[in-house]
C-alpha cells in the first residue's frame, strides 16, 4: 500500500545520475520535494513526463520545491538518459537493493521489477501532503501537483 497524504515520508539515500548521494532527510526545513516513482528510462511516456518537468522546473523552483526522479534503473543508465534529454534536476537509482525505496512508499510492482508512477508532494517537514499513484501507462498531470505545491 503506497504512503498516504499525512504519513510523515520515509526518509532515503540514494545516488543520483552523476553519482552523488541524494537524502531526502537534506531538504527538511529547507524545500518542499515532489518526488516522481517512474517506471524506466528511455521509454515513451516516461520520457515525456521528465521533459515536461524540464520544461516547467520554474513553476517547482518559484514554490521552493525540489524535483526527485527516482527508477529502478543503474546511476548508469540514468546518466545517459539526463544528458540525452537535457534533465538537470537529480535522477536517483533505487537500483540496489533492488526497488528498496520504491517499496518503502508502496510503489514496487513486484510482477514487473519497477516502479509505478507514484507521486508525493512533501512539505518542508517531511510530511506527505498531496500524492497519486497511477498505473505504467497512465501519464501523470503535472498541474495537479503543482496545484498541491499552491495548497501548502
């Protein structure tokens, strides 16, 4: 079952497309975090997605927000895939243990090896405020979370 609105999220590390180490736990009392479960990189509707938060950053940047992408797959991978499409906010592999993090918010499919598109607006006290969790074809809206980021 995924995190629910009023759960205080589930702190993590884990490492971003460059390597780095990225804990939840460092935005508390500095940044909101939109943290976005996908499914794989280099796929269709998941590539979209990421883009149209490229596109916007603005719009999370200007509510004091901090994007966290988080896949299943290897820092490797998620290095090409940042640069090949211009992504310059953190990509974090929850490569190993294997989905860890993913099933600590309730988004692991167990059946397919990946992550679902999970969504969770969290405030600058680390507690959810706002998520969804859609199916892995289902594109999620992004002005509905940005429309959460306003309700806080």
């Amino acid at each position: 079952m995924a995190i629910q609105v009023g759960d205080k999220a589930p702190d993590f590390e884990l490492k971003d497309n460059h390597g780095a180490t990225v804990r939840l736990s460092d935005f508390r009392g500095a940044k909101n975090v939109v943290l976005l479960f996908y499914p794989f990189a280099f796929t269709g509707v998941c590539t979209g997605e990421l883009c149209e938060v490229r596109d916007n950053l603005p719009r999370f940047s200007d509510r004091d927000t901090q994007v966290l992408a988080v896949s299943n797959d290897s820092v490797h991978t998620l290095r090409v895939f940042g640069e090949q499409e211009g992504l310059e906010y953190p990509l974090l592999s929850d490569f190993w243990p294997h989905g860890d993090v993913s099933r600590a918010y309730g988004v692991f499919a167990e059946d397919k090896g990946c992550a679902v598109r999970g969504t969770f607006v969290i405030d600058k006290e680390g507690v959810v405020r706002w998520t969804v969790v859609n199916a892995l074809p289902d594109a999620r809206d992004l002005d509905e979370y940005v429309s959460a980021l306003d309700a806080l």
